[in-house]
C-alpha cells in the first residue's frame, strides 16, 4: 500500500510540474503575441497585428492584466483595416462593453476640415478640425503619440484660422489649448503668433500665452497667415520645405489647401528624394490630377521615397493618369502587402478596381461594380467619388452622377474629368422612320453599348425577356437604365402581386437617386395603384411633375389611365389629383423661368381648362360621379362659372339630387347668361321638377 501511494505521489508531482511548465509555456506564447502585435503596429501592418492579437485572445490562458493593452492595440489598429459596413458596428458594441471605442479616422476629418476652409465655411471647418482631435478613450498607447500629437496640431491651426475669422476668443483659446496639447513646433508657434496678431485687439489677451518666437520662417509664414497674394522669393520655396519637419510640413500644406494656394501647397511637398508619409504623398498627387499634371503622375510618381506603404489611393490616382496619357495602367499595387497593413477587404477592393482599369477594353460597368463593392471605402476618397461619377455621366445615368460629384466636392473634386471619359459615343445613324428597329438591329452588334440602348428605349423600342436579361448584364448594378426597363417590362405584362412588388424593389434605389426625367416615379405610380396606395401613388406623380413640369400632361394621362383600371381610385381622388397636379406645375415653372410663382389668375386658368376637359371626359363616358366631383371643383375656383352651374344643376336633376340647390345654380347662370336659351331650360326643368314633389299626391 505505502508502495502505491508512493507511486501515485511521484506521478502528482510530475504531472504538476508539467502543469507548470505548460503554463510558464503559455505565459511566454502570450506575451509574444502581444509584443508581436506591437512591433507590426508600429511598423504600419495593422491587419498582421490584429492577427497576433486574435491568438491572444483565443487562450483564456492569456486573459489577466495585459488584457487591456491587447484592447488598446485593437482598437488603434482598427482604424488602419477597414471591414465590410456592419462589421464595424458589431466590433464597436463588443468593445464599448468593456469600456473602449474605435477610433474614427482623424485624417479623413482633416481632409473635410480642409475642404470646408478652403470655401470660406468657417464653422463646418472648426467642426470638422475638432473632431479629427477629439481623445479616444483606451487608445492613446505609446505606439500613437506621435501621430496623435501630429493631428491635434494641424487641427488646432485650423480651428485656430477659423476661429479668428469668426471672432471667436473662446474659439482661438481652445485652439491654443489643442496646439499645446500636440507639442507645436518652433515654425507652428511662429505662424500661430502670427495669425493670433492678425485678430485685432480682441486677441490680445491670448498673445500673452504664446511661448516667445523662435527661428525666423519669413514669408511663408506671412503667407500662412492670411496674406492670399503674397509671393515667395526665388528658390525660397524649396530651401524652406527641407528645413520644415514631416509635421510641420503637413500642417504648412493644409492650411495653404484651406487658403486656395494649392501650388504653393505642392511646391513644398514636391521633395522626390525626402520620403513623406502617405497622407502628404496623397496630397501631391491630388494636386496633380487637379492640375491636370498627369506626366508628372504617370512618370516616376510611384517610384518616390516615402514612409510605410504608397497608398492605394495614389496606385488609383497614378492609373488613371497613365490611361489618360494612353498608357497601361499597371501600377505594381502589392495587394499582399496591402493585406498585411490594412486587410484582406480593403486589398481586395482596391485591387478589383485597378484591376478593371487595367483591362482592354475598358468597360465603366465593371470599374462602377468594383466601386461599389467597396462601400464605404469608395466614400472615403474624392478621386473615387469623381471617378465614379465621370463614369456614371458616360453613360448617362446624369442623377447618380449629380449626387457623386457634390460628395466629390467636399473632397476639393467636385468637377467631373471628361479624360477619364470611355470615349465619346458615336452618332446613332437611324434616321428613317423606324428609328427603334433601326437601334435594334445595331445592338445586336454591340449589345454592351448603353448609350445605343437608351437611345433606342427612349425611341419607344419595347425589348424582349431576353434583350432585358441582356441590359442588365451589360450594366453596372447601380445604373437606373436596366432597372427602369425592367420594371416597366414587369407592369407591362399582365401584373401579378410579385411583378408589381418586384419593380418597386427595383425602382427604389433609382428614386433615391431623385431623377431629372418623369419615367421612373410614373412606374412606381403604377405600382403603387396595383397595391391601393393611392397616397403613395400621387406623391410619385408629384415628383413627376417637379423632376420635369413639361411631362405634367403625360403624368395626368396617366392618373386618368390608373383612374380607369383600378375602381378603388374614387372620382373626386381623381379630380383633386388633376388640379393639384397643374398647380405644382405651374409653381414649379414659375421658380425656374422668374424666380417667382406665376400669378394667380394665370394659374386658376388653366386648373379650369385643365378640369373642363377631365369634364368632356366624364360626359363621353357617361361617368356622373366624375362629372359631379369636377364641377364641384370648378366651383370652387370659380363660383361664377356658368357653364358648371348649369351642367352641375343638371346633372343633379337627372340623378334625384337636391333640387333646390339645383335651382339656385341654374337661376344664378340664367343670371350671368340671361341670353343662354339651354340654362333658361335646365331652370324650368328643374322648377317643374321641384312643383311636382311639392305637390301633393292625389
């Protein structure tokens, strides 16, 4: 027995000392981890690091103190690895739990901020600057300071002009305040001092704060300062842009941006053997693609020095440069690389997109499909929003182009770039009289060509099944062209519950777009009347006629049209739709041809020709109801009317409605046409009528 237990003792102490060491073992592989996840972070490749934080967390071995540095390091190198859009809000619940938050991207802040200041939008530019250096709470690691010091300084210079050039003492305290925190250079100090001198006697309390000047930056910094037209001396340009830091020459590009001198911005940052940050290289390169500086783009560009990585958004912009100077678009992007900083996603996208740049021949709708899968990385970027939108306009989709470009703009890139342009369409030689068979015909040699298919739909050429499956596979998803055609292929047929539910699901995302052309708010009118929505119903036919007042009559043929087939649709819905309608009308021309509505009478005139014939119609279909509800309507325009006084007295007459104020009517239009022989015979009619019910039964 004392032999067993013997045993059993030695085994316990050897299987605990293997604990231990297994544990010791563990305790080492985490602290790896984390000291991994540190360096890569350090050196820019955040996706590797998030990689070596995930193995931490996946052993609850590792879970103890270190738990929130390996929090921190997630948090700061999110920022860094854009993920699909609703992944970023599942992680951002997980991590406000245990008290911490993803960090926004502050450069893209800056961007806005810069953008704003640049068209004199004071307020939208301080806001935007003090977001880009609002603290995250778990994030300030000692791997960020300095990015974080570099941020806070070049958004307290912004706040800072801006607040000056509102006024705002409290505004430029907190500026200072921002500057201080960010550990402002000698030049920024230099400038700062400047720009508080600037402010009048109102900043004279804050210049006593300023730490005394230091260094003598000449006239660049009188230029910082708000001197628009000032001028440098030769050569002064590049001497002073190798003695400014990387910080100090952000800071200097910004606000020069913010001031409309974009050149003098460049010139500082033209430094082909200094390596820049990624943020500077990319603002070079916009100034470039703005300028129209493409040589200067397509040669050379990507081979500058620079820190960490050449951003994706430079490949882009160097791309297109080298296709408008009829180059091929192969940048050496190393989507590998990429993956490792920024992740799998954001490699995959940019990649797709250059990819579909690079392709003979080029096609829009796969550049536009591939931007749209980036989401909202594709938000992120002017070049990409005005790529987007030059292509949308090639093609004709002018509404999604609109809305593109104005997201462009607040990027400084609100112009569309005609050289980015496929190619201009050729002359669609179809002259007879069958212009729609004609454009049939020769998209059947080019099918792809969607300029010759909305030529031919606008020429009334109904597509088959097949051409329509054709359309959309030629097409980019978010085009309206396939959607409008499809759908109204579906209300064409005989409509079934899923055809009309199946265009308006299609129709929504081309309505969100707010068309310039009446066809596709008329569809969903359609859809809508198939369902009984009839509120629906005339709030499209509404946003037919202010999209484009000159289809108002189209729009009321229609209404008459649903009027007939759906007998849910009540007369006066109907009547009141026509007026309303022609009222919208004219007010809507009235604010783009004199800035003003059209007078009144001019307006009532034509709702009284417009409801007279809606009353013809009525009459020929021997519809009483319609007939009564559009007099009615003209009355109340226009009591005196006679012709509807004495068409409404009589109808009440031949349908047993009230006679006596039938009678009243008919007497009043005898009234204002005493030599009308037919309003003189509806009143007796109608007074015969009255004798015989008020006289007694015998």
């Amino acid at each position: 027995m004392k032999i067993k237990l013997a045993v059993l003792g030695a085994c316990a102490a050897l299987l605990a000392g293997g604990y231990a060491g297994y544990g010791a073992l563990m305790k080492e592989r985490c602290q790896g981890w984390l000291a991994r996840a540190e360096a890569l972070s350090g050196d820019g490749f955040y996706s590797a690091a998030i990689s070596e934080i995930t193995l931490y967390f996946s052993s609850n071995r590792c879970r103890g103190r270190s738990d929130p540095d390996a929090l921190s390091l997630l948090a700061r190198a999110r920022v860094h690895v854009p993920l699909p859009e609703n992944a970023h809000l599942a992680q951002g619940l997980s991590l406000s739990k245990i008290g911490l938050s993803l960090q926004e991207d502050a450069d893209r802040s800056l961007d806005m901020a810069t953008a704003f200041a640049a068209r004199g939008s004071w307020r939208e530019a301080r806001s935007a600057a003090l977001k880009a250096a609002r603290p995250h709470r778990g994030v300030q690691a000692s791997g960020d300071i300095a990015k974080t010091d570099d941020i806070r300084t070049r958004a307290g210079l912004i706040a800072l002009g801006a607040s000056t050039a509102l006024g705002d003492a409290d505004g430029v305290a907190h500026a200072l305040g921002l500057l201080q925190e960010g550990g402002a250079s000698d030049f920024q100090w230099a400038l700062v001092r400047q720009i508080v001198s600037n402010g009048g006697a109102v900043f004279d309390h804050v210049a006593g704060l300023l730490p005394p000047a230091r260094g003598d930056y000449g006239p660049l910094v009188g230029i910082l300062s708000g001197d628009r037209a000032g001028e440098v001396p030769p050569g002064y340009t590049a001497r002073i842009a190798l003695a400014l830091s990387l910080d100090d020459l952000s800071a200097a590009a910004s606000l020069l941006t913010a001031m409309g001198r974009d050149r003098l911005a460049a010139a500082l940052l033209d430094q082909p053997s200094r390596a820049l940050s990624g943020p500077l290289l990319t603002r070079l390169a916009r100034f470039y693609w703005q300028t129209g500086a493409y040589d200067a783009l397509a040669d050379g560009f990507l081979e500058r020095a620079h820190l960490g990585t050449m951003p994706a958004e430079v490949h882009l912009i160097a791309c297109l440069a080298r296709r408008v100077t009829a180059r091929a678009c192969d940048t050496g992007f190393d989507a590998a690389d990429y993956e490792r900083r920024h992740g799998l996603y954001a490699a995959g996208r940019w990649q797709a997109v250059l990819d579909s740049l690079g392709t003979e021949p080029f096609s829009p709708a796969v550049t536009l499909d591939a931007i749209g899968a980036m989401g909202s990385l594709a938000d992120q970027s002017g070049v990409v929003l005005q790529l987007r939108a030059t292509l949308l306009s090639a093609i004709g989709e002018a509404a999604l182009a609109r809305g593109y470009l104005r997201r462009a703009g607040l990027f400084g890139m609100g112009k569309a770039v005609d050289t980015l342009r496929p190619g201009t369409p050729a002359a669609i030689d179809c002259s007879g009289d069958d212009r729609a068979a004609c454009i049939r015909d020769l998209l059947r040699q080019d099918p792809g060509d969607l300029t010759l298919w909305r030529a031919g739909l606008d020429a009334g050429m109904m597509p088959t099944a097949e051409q329509v499956d054709l359309l959309r596979d030629v097409s980019p998803d978010e085009a309206t062209l396939w959607r409008i055609t499809t759908a109204r292929t579906m209300m064409l047929r005989d409509m079934t519950d899923e055809d009309a539910a199946g265009a308006l699901s299609l129709l929504r995302p081309v309505l969100r777009a707010g068309p310039a052309e009446p066809y596709p708010y008329l569809l969903a009118a359609t859809g809508f009347a198939y369902f009984g929505d009839h509120t629906a119903l005339y709030n499209q036919l509404s946003e037919a006629v202010r999209a484009a007042p000159d289809s108002t009559v189209a729009v009321l043929r229609l209404a008459l049209g649903l009027y007939e087939k759906n007998p849910d649709i009540a007369p006066h819905a109907l009547v009141t739709w026509w007026s309303g309608l022609t009222w919208l009308e004219m007010s809507v021309r009235g604010r783009q041809e004199t800035g003003a509505d059209a007078t009144m009478p001019v307006r009532k005139r034509l709702v009284r020709e417009r409801l007279a014939l809606l009353a013809g119609y009525a009459g020929d279909r021997q519809d009483d109801d319609l007939s009564e509800a559009v007099y009615e309507a003209l009355l109340q325009i226009e009591p005196r009317d006679h012709i509807a006084l004495n068409n409404l007295a009589y109808l009440l007459l031949r349908r047993g409605g009230d006679l006596s104020r039938a009678a009243g009517m008919a007497a009043q239009a005898v009234t204002l046409m005493p030599g009308q022989s037919e309003y003189q015979s509806t009143l007796r009619d109608i007074e015969a009528a009255l004798e015989e019910t008020e006289t007694p039964a015998a």
